[in-house]
C-alpha cells in the first residue's frame, strides 16, 4: 500500500466473523480491536464502522451490498479466509484491497486431489459399494503409476500436486494461461489432453476459466480418462460432464460442483464413474489455524507499516 493503513500508536479496528477468530488477531497486538458480524447482523455500527480491515467468513459467504460498505467509510482492506477470491475480486469499491489467504489450504487441497485421484484411478468407490452390498468382486482398475497427467494449473496448489505426483513416476504436465519454462499454454490443451490419463484441475476462477472444461475440452480427452476438479464448480461445464459419464467414456473425481451444494435428486448424485465429495477438500485439523495465522500475520504487517501479501486486487 502507498502509505500506512495505521499510525505508529493507532489502533487497528477488524471486523471478523467469529470468536475464535477475533482471539486471534487480538493476540497479534494490544492495538488490535476485533469486532465480530454476521451478515444478519445488519450494517455495521459504532465501533465496528471504523474498521479499516473485514474478514468474511468461509464457506460461500455472499457479497455484501453497497449499504454494507457505506457502513464502513474507513475500510481499506478486505482479508479472505480462502485463497479463492472470486466472490470478491473486481467488485469491492474504490480504495479497498483484496488479499487472499494464499498457501493456508494448499497441503491440504493438493492431499484432496491425490486422493481422489488415487482413489477413481483404483476404483476405491466400487469396492466400497461392494463392501457395503456383502460381495467379493475382484476387479482390475486403472492405475496411477505411469500415467500420463495434467494438471490445468501451476499456482501454489497445482505445484504441490506435482510434487506429491513424483513417486508415482507420473508423466506430468503442467498447464496455465502463460507458457513459461515448465508449464505449457491453455492454448496447447487441444494437443495435449487426447494424450492425458488423468487431468487435474485447480484454476482460479476468472472470465477465462469459468466453463473452462466445456464440451469440447471433454470430448478431447481419451477414451477412459479422469477429470479431477478441485477448482471450482463453475469451471467445469456440468451438463456437458454428464454426457460424458452417462455415455460411459469418461470418469471424474470432483470436489465441487454446480450448482453447489449438490441439490437432492441431481444427476450427478447417479452419475456412474464419479466420485463427488462435499467441498471438503481444504477440510482437514488445523486448516482454521492456518487461516487465522494467514490474518494474523497481514496484520502483523500492517501495523509494522509493510506491504500487503497475496493481494489479488489492490486499488
């Protein structure tokens, strides 16, 4: 930021939306004053009006309207629990930054999307149902040892998959909007995902990305492949998808979906050769600790006077 959100002996008002959290970031400084909203709270009053830093909450909180922000003249920073930003970015008003709480969710969402993939490729989701029918069904599935990878993104998540991904001797390719020294172009997807085993997305999601995975990103794929979206639902074409699992050809391991939650009766509850799991991926011990030291320490730096990290939109 150009200049210090905060004087050497002012103290730093952060709207937070729990408990916890506010113990937190009160245990960062003396000159910390947390204040805790709901959105049913209604627009901020008192005290809380002078925050300069909001936290939402996880977990799909919506975005507030304008009488929310006008409730707060003196904000200047709204700090996510996720290092998913959609929600956010691109709308806040004037003056306020947006910084995501990147790498607080990463070993956790790249163990997700090992997993899950361990698990289609092994046909773990079949032996289970079996299980729990009492049957002994011996049956020969994919393997992941060998295989030829992608992975549709090579940010912070998508590079811990490829390092969990190296002691299965895995052919791995990595994909992004820019090609660099590693990584190959989303211009180069219609070359490379007739030759993947297994495609592995965790994109961000932007104007690019969403529907990213549509119908003609899903009929390149090999015959048998896996699709794993540990991104968001909008990036993958849901109608499309069920074509494709419905006729057989492909199969997927999602952890999110749209729409989102899963409504009951969907198709994609019966879809065959899926696995779907509830938005859990970043759902481990410790993740809300990683969260709140992810805001602690942005507020470590604002009252020292340094620059924000993991600014995603910045005025």
């Amino acid at each position: 930021m150009s200049e210090p959100l905060v004087g050497p002996d002012e103290v730093l008002d952060v709207l937070v939306p729990s408990r916890a959290l506010a113990a937190a970031v009160e245990a960062v400084s003396p000159r910390v004053r947390a204040h805790r909203w709901a959105a049913a709270d209604g627009p901020p009053t008192g005290d809380a009006a002078r925050s300069k830093v909001w936290v939402p909450r996880s977990g799909g909180a919506p975005y507030p309207g304008d009488e929310f922000f006008a409730a707060l003249p003196d904000l200047r920073v709204v700090q996510l629990l996720s290092a998913g930003a959609e929600r956010f970015a691109g709308r806040l008003p004037e003056g306020v930054a947006l910084c995501n709480a990147r790498g607080a969710h990463t070993p956790s969402t790249a163990e997700w999307a090992v997993a899950a993939t361990l698990a289609a490729q092994r046909g773990l989701p079949f032996f289970v149902r079996e299980q729990e029918a009492g049957r002994w069904t011996p049956r020969t599935h994919a393997t992941l040892v060998g295989a030829n990878v992608l992975v549709v993104g090579a940010g912070d998540i998508g590079r811990r998959i490829g390092r969990m991904l190296e002691g299965f001797d895995v052919d791995l390719t990595y994909v992004a909007r820019t090609a660099r020294d590693d990584v190959r172009s989303t211009a180069d997807l219609p070359e490379l995902l007739p030759l993947a085993d297994v495609v592995i997305v965790i994109v961000p999601v932007t104007d690019e990305t969403v529907g990213l995975v549509d119908a003609a990103f899903l009929a390149s794929m090999r015959d048998g492949a896996l699709l794993v979206n540990a991104a968001r639902g909008v990036v993958v074409d849901t109608d499309a998808l069920l074509a494709e699992l419905t006729a057989g050809r492909l199969r997927a391991a999602v952890d999110v979906t749209e729409p989102e939650p899963l409504p009951e009766g969907h198709p994609l509850w019966s879809a065959p050769g899926l696995l779907v799991t509830p938005h859990v991926g970043g759902d481990v011990p410790g993740t809300n600790e990683r969260a709140a030291a992810a805001v602690s320490g942005q507020l470590r730096r604002i009252l020292a006077g340094e620059p924000l990290e993991n600014v995603v939109d910045r005025y």
